[in-house]
C-alpha cells in the first residue's frame, strides 16, 4: 500500500536529525517532492514556495492507505496538527504551520491537498531555542500522548489552553499575544484573581525555578524567576482585558535579559511588555508539559480532585517563595 502523510515544515535548526516517535508521528526529511505538480502552489507565492522546497526536517503524521481510500486519511491532519501542539508546548517557538498531504508515487511524493492556518511567530527567546535542547527526544511521546487526549476526550481545560499557547504566537502583538496565554493559564489553575493566579501556579512551577530555558546558543540561562514574574503578568493581562491604557512604569520601559554572568541577551531594544509575552508563553507551555509529563489528566479531569491539588500548590508557594 502507498504511504499517505501530512506533513509540516519545521524551521532552521530546531532539530538536527530525524526522529520517530510513537502514533505514527515522526520528524524526517521527505525526498523528491514533485514541487511543479503540487497543488499547494496554487495557495502560496513562489518565494514561500521556495521556502518549502529548502526545508530539510519535516514533522509528520503518516499511514499506509489503499489508493482507492486515500480521501479517508484526512485525520493525518488532525494527527499532524496535534504533533505540532506538542512541538510547541516542548520548545515554543513558532512555524510556518501550514500542513501538505503528500502521496509517494513511483517518482517521488505528490502534493495532493493542504491546510493554511495563521502563521504561528517566534519571539526573541524562541529564536534561540531548538527543541532538540528543549528534552525533545525523552518528553514527546507523552506530550503528544496528552495533547491527543484532551482532544479526543473534549477535555475542555487542558484543550482551550493548547489552542490559546497557538492563538499567542499567532496573534502578532505583544499585549494580545499576553492575553492569550495568561488567559489560558487563568483557565487551567482556576485562578480568576491575581493572587490565587500567583500561588497557583507559582507552586507548580516552583517560584525560583528559571522562567526560561537553557539554549546551546546561550551559553548561560536568562535568570528571570517565576516568582518576579507572575504579579506583573496578571496586572498586565487586567490592563489589556479590561481595555485600559498600558502604563508606562513597568511595561513600556526598556528591559534587559541578564544571564548568569550579568551578560545582556538582548542586542536590540527590549521591554518589560515583551518579557512579559514571553514569559506568559514560556510559562504556558512549561505548565502544559509537565500536566502530560506528570500524568495529572484524570486529575484535572475532576474539578474536586484538581481543587485539591491546587490547595497543594498554594501551599508549596507559601512555603517556598521569597518576594
């Protein structure tokens, strides 16, 4: 039987060589496309075009189908939307996101269809990043295993926040794209307030631990802590909800990324708005794995069950937070 896949383009460096991963999901280069016969050439413009035909690494969702029941493989794009759910909750860094349906042929792999949702955008931090140093390789397989899960089941808690992590990359502004995530955090932790929203999650996440990870560009890790971030974050997601001017003080003052030796990240301009988008979408991502990772879904699945472990979190921040 032919192989049918759904395919997705992944950026420059977020992986270095091909992986397999349960599901049917993999990341693989895809030889011989025959770009002149695509029908995906009728939606994009040459140099996207072009774009697509320089990617090395594809993640991909993939079966064997008789030619004869190709048009009932449609749910490779669901599949293939889901991997990249999980690719972004591991290393949340953006992608071009459009997905191609390919069938091999004798003469190589034909474009038969594909899907256009909005561009996702990278911010400062996910430039730097690679999913590979992200723990790709050791995490994906359960992401990915939660990521379907929550959809299949219509777990709405778990399903709104994954949508909300793609709407804040997608969205192009700084204030929305914050809206976005702390929306989804708000959702998940079942804050509605600031101060249940700090402890919560403050408590999950554990207050000192390092908002933002390590990279193999950075040789040392951005110092910003979970615990100087949340109460801005919040503050911030009320000015932006409630329709009110951005103050000046803190948010649209310039900010600098210090890493352990003091040195500065940033090479251009930054401000406390943009540390705040980033923070709310690193942090989002970073709750989402460890809820897959942890294996929390039937607790969270129960309202009861989740307020118990809540009431923990809570607790762990009290004891542990230091501002």
């Amino acid at each position: 039987m032919p192989e049918v896949l759904v395919a997705t383009p992944l950026d420059y460096f977020k992986v270095s060589k091909p992986y397999q991963f349960a599901g049917g999901v993999e990341i693989r280069e895809i030889s011989a496309i025959l770009w002149e016969e695509a029908i995906v050439q009728r939606f994009i413009s040459e140099y996207e075009r072009e774009g697509l035909a320089e990617t090395t690494y594809w993640l991909c969702a993939t079966k064997e189908v008789p030619i004869a029941f190709a048009d009932e493989s449609d749910g490779l794009y669901d599949a293939c939307r889901r991997a990249m759910y999980a690719l972004q909750i591991i290393c949340p860094s953006g992608g071009r996101n459009v997905y191609l349906k390919f069938q091999r042929t004798p003469n190589g792999y034909a474009n038969m269809d594909s899907q256009h949702p909005k561009k996702m955008n990278n911010t400062l931090l996910g430039r730097l990043a690679s999913a590979e140093d992200q723990g790709l390789a050791q995490d994906f397989d359960r992401v990915y295993a939660g990521v379907k899960r929550a959809f299949e089941e219509k777990l709405v808690r778990l399903q709104n926040p994954v949508l909300l992590l793609e709407h804040a990359l997608q969205i192009g502004t700084v204030e929305l794209g914050t809206l976005m995530s702390v929306m989804a955090l708000d959702m998940l932790f079942m804050a509605g307030e600031k101060q249940p929203f700090v402890k919560r999650l403050g408590g999950f996440l554990g207050p000192q631990s390092r908002v933002f990870p390590r990279t193999s560009i950075l040789r040392n890790r951005p110092i910003v802590q979970v615990e100087e971030v949340l109460s801005h974050l919040y503050e911030f997601r009320n000015v932006i909800a409630h329709g009110q001017e951005v103050p000046s003080e803190p948010y649209r003052q310039k900010y600098d990324l210090k890493d352990d030796r003091a040195g500065r990240i940033n090479a251009e301009d930054y401000y406390h708005a943009e540390l705040m988008l980033e923070a709310g979408i690193f942090m989002l991502a970073q709750a989402l794995r460890q809820v897959f990772v942890e294996d929390l879904f039937d607790d969270i699945s129960d309202q009861t069950a989740w307020r118990s472990k809540l009431r923990l979190y809570e607790n762990r921040y009290r004891s542990a937070a230091t501002l």
